[in-house]
C-alpha cells in the first residue's frame, strides 16, 4: 500500500501517554484508545521484566535533571526522597500511580470524542465487545483479533491468567507497598485493595 493510499495511521506504544498533550496539538483530529489495568497486575509484569527495571537504574533514574519525573511516576519532595532506596515493587507502583494520573488528566481536558477508555480486563474477558466499542469509536472496523493480538503481545501467560496474576505473584510485603503508594487510584478506579477486599 502505497503511504498516499492510508488515511489512519496507529501506535499502540504505552509510553505515548506521556507525550499525547504534544500529539493533540499536533493532530488536533487524532482519536486516543487508553487501556487501563489494575495497578497490582501491571506491578507484577513490571518485576518480571528486566526491561522494564532497567528504568530504574542510577543511570537512567536520574531525579537531579529531570524533577518531577513523570515517566518514573515521582511527583513531589517526598516520592524523591524514598526513590533512592525504594524497593522495585515501590518504584513500579510509583511508576503505574503516575501514569494513571496522568491518564486522569488527561480525560479531564480532552473532549469525548476524542478519547475512548477501555479496561484491560474487558478487554480480555470480553473481546468482542470491546471491539464493537473500538469500532464504534474510531468509525473503522477493528477485529477482535487485532484487538486480542495487542493482548498477547509479549505476553508470558495466556489472556485468562495475566487478570489478577498478582495473587500469585506478588508476595505479601510488595502487595502491601503497592497499595500503600497506590492505593488511592486503585480504589478510584475499582480495583479496591487486598484489605477492602
């Protein structure tokens, strides 16, 4: 297909939620399609990939330069003092805690139309409903399994057993400092925590 032939262009990069301000302005028609998912399970991925913790290395942490951070999810004076010694499941949860913040306000100054929220979990557990919102949404057929492909992609587990993995995979301290550094957004999303349930 000739580049004069599409008329959409997409990119399912997650980090583009940091940048999606710059890209509105850029292209004040774009559509943006947020996935959320519970913090606790996206904190299990997070430790499981060495990718990902590479982030948080002195090298590339670095919280002199670039304050507040909120690719690293630190905010104010006091997130910046902990970071130093803050264990990983800590950082992860700053980091989730921060995106969704940013989510947040970001729903809060884009018009409807131009901003369609999903939760990974329906995402999973119901596909093709999710697919019929997309669709909806952005006026163009998306199939269930493009929808279901950006699901797996990189995915260690089958769709069914990456919800609620943290029940397995964290241990109970890191459930606990999640929750204690996320557990606002956790509850204002749903999710609750382990104490309420």
């Amino acid at each position: 297909m000739a580049p004069r032939d599409v008329d959409r262009f997409a990119d399912a990069s997650p980090d583009l939620i940091y940048s999606a301000d710059v890209l509105l302005d850029a292209f004040p028609d774009a559509q943006l399609l947020q996935v959320i998912r519970d913090g606790r399970d996206v904190v299990a991925d997070m430790l499981a990939d060495e990718r990902c913790l590479a982030w948080f290395k002195p090298g590339l942490a670095n919280l002199d330069e670039v304050f507040p951070n909120p690719f690293l999810g630190v905010e104010d004076a006091a997130d910046r003092a902990r970071w130093p010694r803050a264990a990983p499941a800590v950082k992860c949860a700053l980091r989730w805690r921060g995106s969704v913040r940013l989510s947040a306000r970001l729903r809060a100054q884009t018009p409807e139309e131009q901003l369609l929220t999903v939760r990974f979990e329906d995402l999973v557990r119901r596909p093709r409903r999710i697919a019929e919102a997309v669709s909806e949404y952005l006026g163009a057929s998306i199939s269930t399994g493009v929808l279901t492909g950006l699901v797996r992609r990189g995915a260690s587990a089958p769709d069914d057993r990456r919800v609620g993995v943290w029940r397995e995979r964290l241990t109970p301290r890191q459930l606990t400092q999640v929750e204690r550094v996320a557990g606002t957004e956790l509850g204002r999303l749903g999710y609750g925590t382990a104490a309420a349930g």
